[in-house]
C-alpha cells in the first residue's frame, strides 16, 4: 500500500474512534430532562437502588426512594429554572457528568456518577452543591 493511501485509512480509523468515545460519554438525555425540570419522580427512574446522595446538608446512601424524597424536597425549596451540563466524561467502568442547575433561589454545581447495572446506565452518586460554598 502505497503511503499516500495509507493516510485516509488512518484518519478514518482515527475519526471513528473519537465517535465511538463520544457516544460512550453521552448521558441519558432524560437526566438532564429531570433536573431541568426540577422533576424527582423522572430522576428517580435512573437511579440505581442505593445512591450516595449529597445535598447541602444531607450526605450519606440512601435507598432509591428515601433519595427521591429529599430530591423532590429539594426541588420545592429551589424550584427549578435550567439546568445545563458544562462536562461530561466517561472510563471503562463509570460515566459522569458536571453541570449548573439553575434555581429561583441561586445556582448549584450537580456532579453526578453512572455506572452500568446489567443493561442499564444508573445513578450512583449525586452531589449538589451549592455553587458559592454555602
């Protein structure tokens, strides 16, 4: 093979890849959906069984619907105007991603870790902070 034609082997081997990792650094968009709207019920449909869950003053794991329930306090105390994602990454074994969320009452920094359970992509850990450290 002659190395002029070597070339677009490469860059389409090299394109491919690069695609092949964004779309494994994709989060479900109904993630973004539910914190946007301020929507506990919807968030909880990604979450795994047990989260570790940190907001403002509360942190530790939590069973599924124990973390629902102090979502869904959350957000009726900050009701939700935006949400939007600022980083998203992923290895082998976990995704996550980092983002604003927007609130009639401030801005918080929500981290938020995936991992896969048999087909599904689940909540492992939410942290939402609020965004001057109070």
């Amino acid at each position: 093979m002659k190395l002029k034609n070597i070339f677009p082997v490469i860059f389409l081997l090299i394109n491919s890849f690069v695609l092949t990792a964004q779309e494994q650094t994709r989060i479900p968009p109904g993630i973004s959906i539910a914190f946007k709207a301020g929507n506990a019920a919807e968030l909880s449909k990604y979450l795994n069984s047990t989260v570790e869950l940190t907001v403002l003053d509360k942190e530790d794991f939590y069973k599924k619907n124990v973390a629902e329930a102090i979502l869904k306090d959350f957000f009726i105390s900050y009701p939700t105007k935006d949400f939007i994602v600022s980083h998203q990454g992923a290895n082998n074994y976990a995704q996550y991603a980092i983002g604003n969320l927007i609130t009639e009452r401030g801005v918080f920094r929500v981290y938020f870790l995936l991992k896969k359970v048999g087909p599904d992509l689940l909540i492992h850990q939410i942290r939402i902070e609020s965004e001057n450290g109070k």
